[in-house]
C-alpha cells in the first residue's frame, strides 16, 4: 500500500467518470472488451477514491491488495461495495487479459455494475 493525501479523492472520481464515458463510447461503438476494461478502471480509480478519503491509503500491487484496503476503509462508515469489486476485478482479468470475445450483454451489465460502484463512492464521500 501507499499513502496518498485525501485532496487526490478529487482527482480520482473525476478519473472515474472519465473512465465511465470512455466505457459507454466504447460499447456504443461495439468495442465491448475496451468497454469492460474501461468500466473496471473507472471502479479501480473509484475504490482508489474511497480509500484515500477514509484511510489514507491505495494498493500498489494487486487486486487483491484493493479488496483487502476497501474493506478496511468500509469499516470507517460500517458499509463496503467488496463484493461488486471483487466481481468486476475477477471479470476484468478473465475478460480482457486474455484473447476471448466479451459480449455485448456482458459489457453492458459491467458498464451498470461500473456506474453503480462509482454512484456509491460518490454518496459515501459526498462528492
């Protein structure tokens, strides 16, 4: 893990949010993978939002370090989006690091998950 100061939570939504319209261009355009890689760096750069605003605190190595940090920020306001993170981050790596199709129904369920995800982080920190 790093620590990062809470002004780049700012920063990191609005990454978030660029990442989001990025995903829905691209599966407007029929790109799904990229439309899945960019809903999944749109709730990387949101959790990165959530942990730095409660704990201070981003991973630096995997995905399994991401989990483990949205958990321990969750703790701060008794709620966390795990789960869905998990899911998305599982999806990502079965999905777009390796050479199988992604569907359209995929990429739109992960574009809803996506926004979701990051509409939660936005609520949980007010902004």
């Amino acid at each position: 893990m790093r620590i990062e100061p809470k002004e780049n939570a700012i920063q990191r939504i609005k990454d978030a949010l660029e990442f989001l319209e990025s995903a829905k261009d691209n599966s407007d355009k029929r790109r799904f993978k990229a439309s899945v890689d960019n809903a999944v760096d749109a709730i990387i750069a949101a959790n990165d939002a959530f942990t730095i605003s409660l704990i201070q605190q981003i991973p630096t190595s995997d995905h399994q370090e991401a989990i483990r940090l949205h958990k321990e920020a969750g703790k701060k306001i008794n709620a966390n989006q795990s789960s869905t993170l998990k899911q998305l981050l599982d999806l990502r790596h079965q999905k777009t690091y390796r050479p199988v199709m992604v569907s359209k129904a995929i990429a739109e369920e992960t574009l809803r998950k996506s926004i979701n995800f990051v509409r939660w982080v936005q609520e949980q920190l007010k902004i």
